[in-house]
C-alpha cells in the first residue's frame, strides 16, 4: 500500500506523532485497550475489528459453502437491505469485481417496488442490520415477504439474516427457519464491519472473491498497528488531525481507479460518522474525480485525497495525499485512520450522539400522520418551496437566500429523498450548487445519509445549510404490518432530519416536486441563473 502526504505545516505535524507515539496509540487500539479514546465505556466495546482479518477463516468458508448451495437450487440474484456500514461496502466490493449485488436502502416507494419486481423465482434477500431494529431494513423486509407469499414461496427459505446475536431479527430468523443466519461481532461498529459477515457475507455470495479481500487486509495489518512513525494509519490520521487544527476540516475524495469505483462513499459514511460529534469533525465531500468543481477549485478549508493512482493537483491549504492500494488494505488502513484522527482531534469515534435525534422527529411524524401537514410558503410552478425563508417570492430567490446564508467556508448539504436509481441525475446539483454557492458542497440520497453524513450534518461544525429535495410519488407500497406506506415512511424521515436540523440552529430549505422530471429541471435552472458566488468561478 502507498500513503504520500504533504503537509504545509511539518514541525506541527512532527510534535503530533511524537504525542501520539508517546501515548502508544496505535498498539493501543490493536489491543483493544478503549481506555485510549475520551469514553473507554463505548469504545473499549467497539474495537472488535482491529483484528478481524485474521478471524476470518470459518466465516469464509461458510459463504463458499452457502454460494454453492444456492447456485445449485438456482438461486442467482442476490439482494442487500441494510443501511450506511451495513451496506456500503458490500456495494463497493460488487461494483469493483463487477458483480451484480443489488443494493436495496431507500424508502422511496418506486426503488423498492422496482427492486422486489425483478427475479423473485432466482431471489435471494439479504437482511442486513446490527440492531435487527432498522426501521428501513424491517420495512423492505416485510415488502419482500409478502411477494414472495403472493407467487407462493416462503419468504424465510429465500431470506438470510446478517445480525447481532439475540437481536429481534435474530429470534425471528430463528422462529421462521430463514434460509441462514451469520451473527456479528457487538464489538464491531457498524461503519467498522467492512470484513465482518455485514461486509464480506452478501459480497461473497454475489460472486466476489472476498478471500483475497481479506488477505491483503490481513498482509497489511501488522503495518498498522505498530508504534513507529513509518505507520501509514498513524501518519494520515495524524495528518487529519493537523488539517483540523488549522480549520481545515474538510477532506475531499476523489476515485482515479476503476478499482476502487465507490469507495469514497464507504469512506465517507466511516469518517464523517466517526468523527463528525462535539462541533468537531472531519466533513468528507466525494466528488466525481479531480476534475471535478470541489476537487480541482478548492479553497483554503479542505485537504485533497486520491484514491487510486496519481493525479496532478495541489490543494491551497497544502495538504495532499494519495492513498493506493486494493480494497482489503484500504478497509482496514481507513479504520484505523479515522482512530487515530479521533485520539487526534479529541473525539470518540464509536459513539453517534446525534443520531437518534432525526428518527425520534420521523417516529412523531410518522404517529401524527396528515396532522403533520407543513404549507408551501410559495409554489413556483412544478416546485413547492418550505421551510427558512425571508422575503423571497420564487424558486431563484430562496435558492439565493440559502446561498447567501452559508459561511464563507461553510458547505451545503443537498438531501435528496427521491429514487437513487430512478432519479439519479439528481446527484448532478452537487457540483451546479457548488459552482454557484460558492462553497464544498456533498450531496446524499436520503434515507441513505442519515447512516452516513447524518451525524456530522448534526454533531460537527455547525457551518452547513441544507438544502432537502422531497418528490410527490409515482406509486405507493403499502409496508405490511405497518400503518403506513413508504412514501409516507420516506416523507417523514425528511421532516424528521429537518426538524432535528433546526433544532440545531441549521437551516433548512425543502424543495418538494410535483414533477419529478419537470421539477429537477427547474431547480437546474433556478441554480444557473444564479450569479456565481465569489468564492468559485470568479475572483
């Protein structure tokens, strides 16, 4: 594995690893000593994973064994719900092998519908979820059953549980007969089970070689854990740490392998989630590659990343890296990474304090039901705008009042709850918004970033607007057993995310389309008409 680093402040940079190397920090964690973070309560619990690769054999072979039994009943499509670390890495194995895994964590009632009405005959439904309580991983759960009930199959002989042992999805996997059962580590965190069975289970039964996977990370282990200043973890968590102290907290990631095609959304939910509590943190921005608007133009508050080869950039702050290497070492030197970075900057990386707040707001909204009904301040022809805003009279004006609010080395949080595969030209804001409001700006399909960026949106610098895109839905899907559909599900978890926002002091813009298609368009263009901002595109 390759680390390169610049540091425009080195006799810091230097002073900090001492301290660092002084306090052991790195054999610490290997040890599992949780005395080394702020709450040795939460983290002595949560440093199951250092050792992971190396406990890995049994598990292995038991996927190879489940793969060649459902290759032999016929059963070849393999579908994932679970949520941020229980589906991000399993998702960037797939895409870098080439296999199709198909990624099921949206609320939006299209996405689901779409993906239950694929292959039900050659089907088989991964349920992902540490908690075995994930209210998005228990609803496409009981979608996906009564499908299968409705053509005549018994949802649990196509249904195999990745959990926690004695969590309510493992006594029902154990009441109904699922097809299997993999039980994870409770000392492995969530966004830190990359190599455990959340990880390596549904990417294996896809078709990925999850063997190899495990063995780089397990080559490269040793190298991680040692006390010496040549530690690749040690020396980019340090570094980190470093950027923070200077206010320049946001790290930017851009992919230059097709190899590692994704991985800064893996990356992002690991650091962002990690770090992102106590006004601190470190804020990810993943764009589309050097290139790209956030990468190529940034400013003086972010430190620049590769992932992959090479490329020719130079940040203004002076802080650059290139991190090369396969996906096993990339797992395991991005964990340790961001440990390091939060003994560093003073934060415990394996709590989320902030987390808990937005599905609290979904829950009474989802119990209040139409009562919950907000008004448009305005409607400005295929789009209802809501939420903070001063005198503005249409669409461009409260994108401009939004714009103006953000800090000058703020960001904008653009939450699209829409169809991540329907409406994916969505994800094309990100850089217009940049462009125009002249500040990093990252973009999240929600529900999916509330187990991702969430909790910095919340918990870290409290320099961010938001800016939600909510749609009317194409069709509806009733969630069985349930008092509600999935439209409803997803509205509510956007004013949920809202509402925690502004309790916060964070403002908020909701953008609802009537037409989904039509309404994209305007927002594009509202953005265009807007002058760019002097921080990018003009001096």
């Amino acid at each position: 594995m390759r680390v390169e680093l610049s540091v425009p402040v080195s006799a810091e940079f230097d002073a900090e690893i001492a301290r660092l190397l002084a306090d052991r920090v790195p054999s610490r964690i290997a040890d599992r000593d949780g005395t080394v973070f702020t709450d040795a309560a939460v983290a002595g619990d949560r440093l199951g994973w250092v050792d992971l690769p190396s406990r890995a054999e049994e598990l292995l072979t038991e996927i190879e064994e489940l793969r060649e039994r459902l290759a032999g009943a016929g059963l070849r499509s393999i579908s994932l719900t679970g949520m941020g670390g229980s589906s991000l890495a399993p998702e960037v194995m797939a895409t870098a092998a080439g296999v199709d895994l198909e990624i099921v964590d949206s609320t939006d009632p299209n996405q689901v519908a779409e993906a239950i009405g694929t292959d039900l005959d050659h089907t088989v439904l991964v349920i992902a979820s540490k908690s075995g309580t994930t209210i998005e991983t228990d609803a496409i759960r009981r979608a996906f059953a009564a499908a299968f009930e409705a053509v005549g199959i018994d949802p649990a002989s196509r249904f195999i549980a990745i959990t926690d042992p004695g969590t309510e999805l493992d006594a029902l996997a154990t009441e109904q007969g699922y097809l299997a059962t993999f039980h994870g580590d409770p000392s492995v965190g969530g966004r830190f089970s990359a190599l455990s069975p959340f990880g390596l289970v549904p990417a294996g039964l896809a078709g990925v070689d999850v063997r190899q996977i495990v063995a780089s990370a397990a080559a490269i282990s040793s190298d991680l854990t040692l006390d010496s200043e040549d530690n690749p973890a040690l020396r980019f968590g340090t570094w980190l740490g470093i950027a923070h102290a200077r206010a320049t907290e946001k790290l930017v990631l851009a992919d230059t392998s097709p190899a590692l095609r994704g991985l800064g959304a893996w990356v992002e939910q690991l650091v962002a989630e990690s770090l992102g509590k106590d006004g601190q943190g470190i804020l990810p921005v993943v764009v589309d590659g050097p290139g790209d608007i956030g990468f190529a133009d940034a400013r003086a508050d972010a430190v620049l990343c590769t992932l992959g080869s090479d490329a020719d950039f130079g940040a203004p702050s002076g802080f650059n890296a290139v991190v090369d290497g396969d996906l096993g070492e990339q797992f395991l030197f991005w964990e340790f990474a961001t440990a390091v970075a939060g003994y560093s900057i003073g934060v415990d990386p394996f709590d989320q304090p902030d987390v808990e707040a937005a599905k609290a707001f979904a829950r009474a909204a989802l119990d209040q039901g139409a009562q919950n009904d907000e008004y448009p301040v305005f409607a400005d022809g295929d789009v209802e705008v809501y939420g903070d805003v001063d005198e503005a009279t249409d669409l461009v004006g409260a994108l401009r009042e939004l714009f103006d609010s953000v800090d000058e080395y703020g960001y904008i949080g653009v939450q699209a709850y829409l169809d991540r595969l329907g409406d994916a030209g969505a994800a094309d804001l990100r850089p217009l918004i940049s462009r125009h409001a002249g500040v990093q700006t990252t973009f999240g399909f929600g529900p999916r970033y509330l187990h991702s960026t969430g909790q910095y949106h919340k918990g870290g610098h409290p320099n961010g607007v938001f800016l939600q895109i909510t749609a009317d839905p194409r069709t509806e899907l009733l969630v069985p057993g349930r008092g509600y559909g999935f439209a409803e599900l997803q509205r509510a978890q956007a004013l949920g995310d809202a509402a925690a926002l502004r309790e916060r002091g964070r403002p908020v813009l909701r953008l609802h389309l009537t037409d989904r298609a039509r309404g994209l368009d305007q927002v594009r263009q509202a953005i265009t008409a807007i002058e760019p901002h002097h921080h990018y595109g003009v001096d």
